[in-house]
C-alpha cells in the first residue's frame, strides 16, 4: 500500500468520527449558513445547471439547497451510482420528496433514471467529502467516484462543500485525485486557486 493511501485512510477515520459527533442541530445550524455562502457564489447564481449530493449519513444536509435551486428556477440533477463500470451518472429531479428512493448503497437515488443529463450540460458540480485542504484537494470514501466523474469537468465547475473542521491543512493526493476550484464551509469560501499546492 503507498504511503499517501494508508494517511488517506487515517485521515478518512478521524474526519468520519469527528463529523459523526457533531449533533443534528448543529449539523442544520452549519448546514444553512453554507447554503447562504453557496447561493452568494457568483458562479453558483451564473450556473443554470447544478449538480447536488443528496446528503447522506452526517454529511453536510443538501434537501433545502436543492428546494430553493429549484424554487429559483435551476435544473438540478443528483448522482446515481452505478456499477460494471463503476461510474457517476446524472439524473435531473424537479421534486426531491417524491422523486427519490433509498438505493443499494444506502443513499437517495432517483428513482427513475431516464433523466440522464450529460456533464456537457452541467454548469456546476457540488463535491462532498469527508476532508479538503485549501489547495482544493480533497478525499471521499474511499471509492474513486467523484475522481472519474470529476475529469469531465473543468476546475472552475468543481465546488466542494462541507463543515468547516472538515478543512484541514494537508490531504495527501494520488495520482487520480483532481482539485477543487472552490470550497464553500460554514465559515468561508476559499479560493483553492490563489493557494499553492504545499
Ligand atoms: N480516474 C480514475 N481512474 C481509475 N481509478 C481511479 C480513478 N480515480 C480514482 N480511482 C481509484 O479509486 C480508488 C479510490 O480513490 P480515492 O482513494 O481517491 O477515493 P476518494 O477520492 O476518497 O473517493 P470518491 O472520489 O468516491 O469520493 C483508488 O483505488 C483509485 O486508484
Ligand atoms: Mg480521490
């Protein structure tokens, strides 16, 4: 296993805990004030399609991020996990409370897949993860999803959104692993492009 795999993984366990411990109000408190700094981006207000993450487990919560996108008149389309091969598609949904169903995996699909969008045709891509750096490097679970669907889009389109402490001051990267343009917390929006890779 290289170096930068097994640092990956300890740092997937802490950030996983260290989300986890946090409680629901405080997960909806931090949720909300990143939804105002998303919706204050300019190129989240110039983006006519946006990707989301139907939140999953701890994860920042997207539901009323993707209730106003739509209510402003967005497209908005949402991953589906799909294996053989292993890859991301994009469904577009115009009702998150009816539209979705639990999947394999545990996480909020849409339940009919016909909706396919093309990444041709998204203007913005809203990243999870369970840790980022202010390089705009990031790491996820551990699958490599994001990764392949990522290098359809250019840098400027990938927005990473979490808490706050999920920002931390180096996150080892593999060959695979693509940067974010920005990252929107809580607390902040950072610029991944005015900070060196350290
Ligand atoms: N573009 C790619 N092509 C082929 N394999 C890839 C690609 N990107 C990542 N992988 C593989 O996927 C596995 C997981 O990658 P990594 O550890 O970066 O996951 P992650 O970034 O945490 O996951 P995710 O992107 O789903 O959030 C690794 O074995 C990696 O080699
Ligand atoms: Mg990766």
């Amino acid at each position: 296993m290289a170096k930068e795999t097994g640092l990956k993984e300890t740092i997937r366990r802490k950030l996983k805990s260290l989300r986890d411990s946090i409680t629901e109000k405080e997960r909806r408190l931090k949720s909300r004030l990143i939804k105002k700094n998303l919706f204050g981006l300019k190129e989240f207000k110039n983006a006519n399609t946006v990707m989301f993450f139907v939140s999953f487990g701890s994860e920042i919560e997207t539901i009323n991020m993707i209730k106003k996108a739509l209510g402003s008149k967005k497209k908005v389309v949402v991953p589906c996990v799909m294996k053989n091969p292993k890859r991301i598609i994009a469904v577009e949904i115009t009702n998150p409370d009816t539209e979705l169903d639990v999947s394999t995996y545990g996480i909020l699909e849409p339940k009919n897949r016909t909706k396919e969008v093309l990444p041709g045709k998204i203007d913005l891509v809203l990243v999870p993860g369970l840790g980022f750096d202010s390089s705009g490097m990031r790491v996820g679970y551990g699958g490599g999803y994001y990764d392949l669907w990522l290098k359809n889009f250019s840098i400027e389109k990938r927005i990473g959104a979490g808490f706050d402490f999920q920002v931390i001051s180096k996150i080892p990267a593999e060959e695979n692993d693509l940067r974010l343009g920005k990252i929107v917390t809580d607390k902040r929006v950072i610029d991944c492009s005015t900070t060196e890779r350290r």
